[in-house]
C-alpha cells in the first residue's frame, strides 16, 4: 500500500474486504439441520373406579374412660391392719384390698349377741310361766269352791251350835285371800301378751345391733366390688380412720369407654340414630390394629366455652391392659352414600379438584368432598361423590405440580 495513501482510503478498504469476507463465510454456511421435537409425557398411576356405597366416617380423638369409677370410704372406725394393694395394681372382684383391726368390732359383736341370748331366754321362761300359770289358775278355782263349800259349812254349823264364830271368821277369810289370789292370776296371765310383745321388741332390737356389729366385722375387709385398676390409694398401714374417711379409687375395667369431643354441626345426625336406637359403628385405633366399638350416647349437655358434646364409643369386648385416660383415635362411620367413590388422598387436588385419565391425557373435574371412609382392607381413603364420574371412569392418584389439562401421561401401573 503506498505511503502517501490518505487515511480515509484505507479505512475503505478495510471496510470493503471485512464485507466481503463475511458474505462469502454467510454463503459458504452449510445449511442447518431441521430437529422434530417430540411432546413430553408424564408417568402417573390411575385407578378405574366404580360407583358404590360407602359409610364417611367421623375422624375422633377420645379418652379411655370407665363409667364406673369408684371411691371407697371407711364405714367404721378403725385402725388400718394392712394395705394389700398400690396405685396402678390389677384388682379382681372380691379381692381384699384393706384390712382393719377388729377386736372392738368382735368384742361389740360379742356383747350383741349374748343381749339377745338373754332376750330369748326371758321370752322362753315368759312363756314356761304363763303355762304354768294357767294350770295354777285352774287349780285355784278348785280352791275356791272348796273355800266357799267351807263356808257355807261352818255357817251350817253356828246355826246349830257346834262352830263358833270365830271359825266362820277364818272360811270367810280363806275364800277372800283364794278369790284375791284368783284375780292376781288372772291379771298375770292377761298381761302375758304385753310382756311378750315388749321382749319381742326388745328381742328385735338385740338381733338388729347383732346384724350391725356382724356388718361393721365385715367393714374391717374391704374388698373389690369389680374388675378394675387401683387409680390412688389415700391411707396407709396403721393409720386411724373415722366412718367416711376415703380408702382408695379403682375404676371398672369391664366398663371402658372412648369419650370423644364431637363438633356441634354434627350432632343432630348422630342424635337422630341414637333416638331411633340405629346403631352407629366405630373402629379405634390401637398401634397398628383397629378394635371394633359402637356408638352408646350423647351428652346432653354442652358445656361452657365448649364447641361440642361428648359422645360415649363402648367395645363390643374390652381390649386386655386398656388403660383409663390414655389418648386413642377412632373413627364413628356414618349413614351410606350411594354413588359415591373411595380414591386415595392423592387423587384429590384442593378439595374439589380430580383428574379422568381421557385418551392418555388429563382433564380436571369438581367434585364433592364427602370426607374419609374405609375400603374392604381397612385403609382409609378419600369418599367423593360427582354427576360427572361414572363407572368404569380411569381416575388419575398420583400427586404431582404439573397437573394440568391436556397434560399428556403414561401409567406405570398398568
């Protein structure tokens, strides 16, 4: 290139020749090669679903409970002997579980019974008297007719001489004293019968403080009344106690129940069945397994700042080592639905939302959330109901972000 070529030339022609060298690299580019992209499916699981009827059920937490708890008190005044059980121990019924001391109470028992020996012996020698007075009275009769025959002789006498006044005076005093002691007889055998009765009275009384005082030696054992646990022991070993003093607590454990809070909005229905004596199923949940109970009552009652009542679960047969106030699940099943349709909880989408699997693609539909039911296999899944399935319809289960309509899928499990 010349030295004294202007400057604005040389710019041209770098400018020309960079121009030219890209078109001709633009030209020579070899052509590019056309890419068919192919559509992405999804792998998802399905379920083909039929129409049924199915039980919702009523999910609960309750609290193992006894209906009959049981506080036993001292009826006697006495000192303790022995504790035979602690809080926590397994009681049987008729198990002796405290024992007093009970020489007073033997030695009342004592003074009772030998009051009504006493009592029966008057009334039996009462009797023996009055026998032995009618017979005397009878005999006194006799007396006095004698008596009287003694008189009218020794008036017979005087009049002719051979009796002196003097022997009249003492036949007339004899038949006076036999007439007099007549009358004593005979008052004694008419109040025979007041006597009695009022030994018999007192007889009964006697035989009532034996019974009391055989009652109170009874008192010194206390035994269970039932099957059950120890919930709190309240005295010890010589310890004194008065009539009314609490011994201890058990509860029955052939009366547990599920107490469970149920919401107010639910109620209605559930009062409704138990009216109507429709008994209402239930399964609670113990570890792994589920134990069979029914529906017993309903408080009537709803207390203050409480958002329901509580409803009483009783098992068909008490489950061994339950408890009182451990916390358990259960689940009340409900009335039937017809048409309705259980799916696994992944199916769902919110709470109104399911997938048809229509020519391996999805497409979304509403439905109505009924709540949880048990299957055949006592799982619990989600029960729908909606006009838009029917039998037979491919119902997408698998829980994915990518749902959409028209998503196109392939199933894993078919």
């Amino acid at each position: 290139m010349p030295k004294n070529m202007p400057r604005y030339l040389v710019i041209f022609l770098i400018i020309i020749c960079t121009g030219g060298a890209f078109y001709y690299l633009i030209k020579t580019k070899p052509p590019a090669i056309k890419q068919t992209v192919e559509e992405k499916t999804w792998n998802v699981e399905s379920q083909i679903v039929s129409l049924g009827s199915h039980q919702p059920i009523l999910h609960l937490t309750g609290q193992v409970i006894s209906s009959s708890d049981i506080t036993i008190s001292a009826s006697i005044e006495a000192d303790v002997s022995k504790r035979w059980v602690n809080p926590g121990d397994k009681i049987t019924k008729g198990q002796l579980l405290i024992s007093f001391n009970d020489d007073q109470t033997k030695l009342k028992l004592n003074q009772a019974e030998s009051t009504q020996e006493e009592i029966e012996s008057q009334i039996k020698e009462e009797k023996y008297n009055n026998d032995i007075n009618t017979k005397i009275l009878q005999k006194e009769k006799e007396l006095l007719k004698l008596s009287q025959l003694a008189v009218k002789r020794a008036t017979t006498l005087e009049r002719s001489s051979m009796a002196s006044e003097a022997q009249i005076e003492d036949a007339k005093q004899a038949f006076l004293k036999q007439q007099i002691a007549i009358i004593d007889r005979e008052k004694t055998i008419k109040n025979y019968e007041n006597r009695l009765t009022i030994l018999k009275a007192k007889l009964k009384h006697a035989v009532a403080q034996v019974a009391l005082a055989e009652i109170n030696l009874a008192y010194t054992k206390v035994h269970s009344p039932i099957n059950g646990y120890v919930i709190e022991t309240s005295v010890d070993t010589a310890e004194q106690v008065r009539p009314g003093t609490t011994l201890l607590q058990i509860y029955d454990s052939d009366s547990i129940e599920i107490r469970c809070l149920v919401s107010e909005k639910n109620l209605p229905n559930l009062q409704h069945h138990v009216a109507n004596q429709k008994p209402l199923l239930a399964k609670v949940k113990m570890g792994k397994d589920y134990i069979n109970a029914t529906l017993n009552r309903i408080s009537g009652h709803i207390a203050k700042g409480q958002a329901g009542s509580y409803l009483y679960l009783r098992f068909k047969s008490t489950p061994p080592n339950l408890i009182s106030g451990k916390i358990l699940e259960a689940y009340l099943e409900l009335p039937s639905v017809n048409n309705s349709v259980l799916l696994p909880h992944d199916a769902l989408y919110r709470t109104d939302t399911i997938y048809k699997i229509i020519n391996n693609r999805l497409k979304h539909f509403d439905v109505t959330w009924l709540g949880e039911a048990f299957d055949e296999n006592n799982q619990l899944k989600i029960l729908i109901s909606s006009k838009t399935i029917q039998d037979k319809d491919e119902i997408l289960t698998s829980k994915f972000a990518n749902a959409m309509n028209g998503l196109k899928i392939t199933r894993v499990n078919r």
